[in-house]
C-alpha cells in the first residue's frame, strides 16, 4: 500500500467525526463502514461520484474518503469540484483507489487530494489517518 504524505490545510476543522465514504463496490463500503464506525465516526457510505458531490454538499462532513473508479463523476472530478467549492474546499480528502501508477498518483496531488491510499488497504491505517486528520491522535 501507498501511503503519501500529509500537509493538512490551515482551515481543517478539528474534533469532527464525520466521514463520507463514496465506492460504488458495496464490500468495500461496509469494509469501511464497520472499520470507521468500530473507531468513533459516524459514515455516511455513497456509491457514485454524483451522489458524493451532492452529500458533500448537504453534510459537510468533517472527512471525505473517494474511490476514483466510480459511475458518474470519478474520484478526480469530485475531488476538482470539492476543492472548488466555497462550502467544501477545506474538507480534507482521502483518494482510496486501486489506481496506483505514479501519474495516477499525481492526478490525485493535481486535484487537491490532502492523502492518496492504494488498494488494497488496511483499514487500520485509514481509521488511524482518519482520527489524525480530524485531531484525534498521531499517525
């Protein structure tokens, strides 16, 4: 697994617990899903790149982690739109993603991620991402 650095955001707001989770592979959403909430954080799981934008919007979550393979909008363009946004552009994001070729990786940087993880994971490492990004402990 790939794990890149992390430089959080100035503006990244700390002691959240919120987390949306956008796979459209349903074993991976409950991977996930069990994993994160066994930790303390409330997930709402999607299964395309539409709906994430979407419940991005509306929940403002504190954490969003996006596969980049999805139906409609991929990973990467969620990712440009989240930054873009006035409401959502400081919510730290996590590309977990089976796409793991250097320009793969880059794309991500390009796009604004703040963390890229490969597939396979372990689900240990992104929960321990997810309560350092949030303020909850050290990586």
């Amino acid at each position: 697994m790939a794990i890149a650095p992390l430089s959080l955001p100035p503006t990244v707001r700390r002691g959240g617990r919120r987390v949306l989770f956008a796979d459209d592979d349903p074993g991976m959403r409950a991977i996930v899903l069990l994993n994160l909430q066994a930790e303390g954080f409330e997930v709402t799981t999607v299964e395309d790149g539409d709906e994430a934008l979407r419940e991005a919007e509306r929940l403002r979550p504190d954490l969003i982690v996006l596969d980049v393979m999805m139906p409609g909008r991929d990973g990467f363009e969620v990712l440009r739109a989240l930054k873009a946004g006035e409401e959502t552009a400081a919510i730290p994001v996590v590309l977990l993603t089976a796409k793991a070729t250097d320009s793969d990786v880059w794309e991500g940087w390009k796009s604004g991620a703040d963390y890229y993880m490969t597939k396979p994971f372990n689900p240990e490492d992104l929960a321990r991402f997810a309560n350092h990004v949030l303020g909850f402990g050290d990586i």
